[in-house]
C-alpha cells in the first residue's frame, strides 16, 4: 500500500497533463470516447486512493476502533502513511464530495432547463426557428432534443451551409453529446485536475460533429465555410455561445482541421492510455487489497487480545467465542 495507494494519484496527473494535447489530433469519436473512459476511470481511482489515504487516519480513532474491533497499535505499526497524508486525503476527499453534488444539482437544473426550452420554442418539429436578427444556431438535449436556429444565423448562411449547420447540430443530438459533457464536467468537479481533459473534450465534441456534418453533405470546404461564418456573424455578442453550438470550441483550429484531409486514425495514443488506466486500477486493487489485509491482521490481534484477556479472568472456552468477534480467514471453522 506504501506505493500502490499513490499510483491513481499520480496517473490522474499525467493523464491530466498529456492527454489533451493528442486528443485533439485523433479522430474526434474515438477521443471523444478515450476522453470520457479517462475521466470515469481517473476519478474512480482518485476518489478511492483518497479514500483508502484517509481511512488509514480515520481507523486510529480509538472510538472508531472500538466500533470495528481492531487494534490500533497493531494498526498503527503495519499503517505505512503518515497522520498528515491521511488528513489532507480526508480533506481533499470532502472538498471533491461537496463540488461533485454542487455540480450534480448544476448538471440536473441544466437538463430540466433544456427540456422547458425545448417546449418552449415554437413549432413541434426537430427544427425550430425563432425570429430574432442575432445570430444563434445550438441544440437543446432532450426527448428527443430540438435545434434552434435563429433567422438572423440563416440569413448569413447559403443553401450548402444552411445544410452543414444543420447536419452539425444534428449530429450532437444524435450522438448525445451532452452526456460526454455531462461526464467531464462531474469529473473535472471532483478533481479539478481534470478541468484540461474537460476542456479538450468540448473541443473534441465540435470536430465530431463538424465530422459527421462532412460526411452528410460530402464536402468539407462547405462546413469549414459554414462554421467560420457563422462564427465571423456571432463575434460581435460578448457573451459566451451556448453548449453544443456551430460557434463553440476553437473557431480557427476547426475550420484548419476540415481544410485538411480527415484525421487519420491512430491507435498508438490510445493503447498508450489505455495502459495507464490499467496501471490506475491495479494500484487502487492492489491498494484495496493490502489495506483490507491491514485490518483483518488488527481484528485479529484485538480478538487474540480479548481471548487473553477472558482466559485471565477465568471463564470457560465457549464464552471466549461468545465474548470475541473471532474474525476467520476463509475455511476456518468456529468452535
């Protein structure tokens, strides 16, 4: 556990750093999916490394001891991690519980809001254009999820591009993009360590859908025109565009990407990353496996102590197994 319990910690921190960098160079669906295996897997392991951190300080309350039967000083001797790594990882652990249902309760009034929305705006078909001259093109998750479209957005666009801007906002309905987002941003909430992963993934889920957009009118140069247009007719709002809009992500680094050949496929990075949260799950098991190991021996010995104790004091062997908590290794049989 000397070891294994920091191995999550430390893939969280490399992942974290190297990861978002290739990621926007693969082919968009399948970062998209290494992106949101990376944060689901990094936060488990993260959460229970801190959890087992923060156990090992917790156990040596002797109230807390007490209740669990085991002995503290044998807990004490076999525990490897310092009292302050154990009270920061408690820390840390609490700190990432209370942002996580922060951004929970967030994550839920976003969805309810996008499903007022979507019956708010009119028509009652996939489609819906509001009469408005600001530029605005997003789509609202929801069942099944509706794309708006303002006239102002139209009026700037051609037949060909009108068709592109479609197809893109489409396309993060159909491959509900709003649940990637959903995974980074509870994610990125219990560890803000995750925040560039986050980041990456928004910008991954744009190249997804600007890729689908490619494919269903056949052209990359119309999509490139589409999105640099409509983001050139939206510059001139301050305030941020809306999730899963044509306008998000890196403008530039867009349009550049669909005026080159599509991404290749490359499996190198991928594999890569895959190894290492293998490497996060076997130090969090291995970790797991050595703390339960840690208590059982504690149980054990605060049971050989009260066995002692209830000899002492002169009583018959059947009210020692009555008096003790006579914790067994599997196959042992109780007299």
């Amino acid at each position: 556990m000397l070891i294994s319990v920091y191995v999550p910690l430390v893939v969280t921190v490399v992942l974290s750093v190297l990861a978002p960098r290739p990621a926007r160079r693969l082919a968009p669906r399948p970062a998209a999916w290494a992106l949101a295996c990376t944060a689901l897997v990094t936060t488990v392991g993260w959460t229970g490394s801190l959890a087992l951190l923060a156990f090992t300080g917790i156990a040596q309350i002797p109230e807390v001891a007490a209740e669990g039967r085991w002995s503290v000083p044998v807990l004490r001797a076999e525990n490897p991690v310092d009292l302050t790594v154990a009270v920061v990882g408690a820390l840390v652990l609490l700190a990432g519980c209370a942002s996580l249902v922060l951004a929970a309760v967030r994550q839920v009034r976003h969805v309810l809001w996008a499903r007022r929305e979507c019956a708010r705006v009119p028509g009652d078909g996939e489609l819906a254009v509001v009469d408005t001259d600001a530029p605005q093109a997003f789509a609202l998750p929801g069942a099944p999820g509706r794309i708006v479209v303002s006239r102002g957005m139209l009026r700037c666009l051609d037949d060909a591009e009108r068709e592109a801007l479609l197809a893109h906002e489409r396309a993060h309905l159909r491959r509900r993009h709003h649940l990637f987002q959903a995974v980074w941003r509870l994610a990125a909430a219990v560890n803000p360590l995750l925040r560039p992963l986050a980041d990456a993934g928004g910008y991954v889920l744009e190249r997804w859908a600007d890729e689908e957009a490619a494919t269903h009118v056949g052209s990359r140069r119309v999509v490139a025109r589409a999105v640099g247009r409509a983001a050139l007719a939206s510059s001139s709002r301050t305030s941020a565009p809306p999730a899963l809009a044509v306008t998000g992500g890196a403008v530039p680094q867009r349009v550049r990407a669909l005026l080159g050949p599509p991404p290749p496929r490359r499996t190198l990075p991928i594999a890569g990353g895959a190894l290492l949260l293998t490497l996060c799950c076997v130090g969090l098991a291995n970790a797991a496996s050595d703390s339960d190991k840690m208590v059982d021996d504690a149980q054990r010995a605060q049971c050989a102590e009260a066995v002692a104790h209830v000899d002492a004091a002169g009583r018959p062997a059947h009210a020692r197994f009555h008096f003790c908590c006579c914790h067994h290794r599997p196959g042992d049989r109780q007299e």
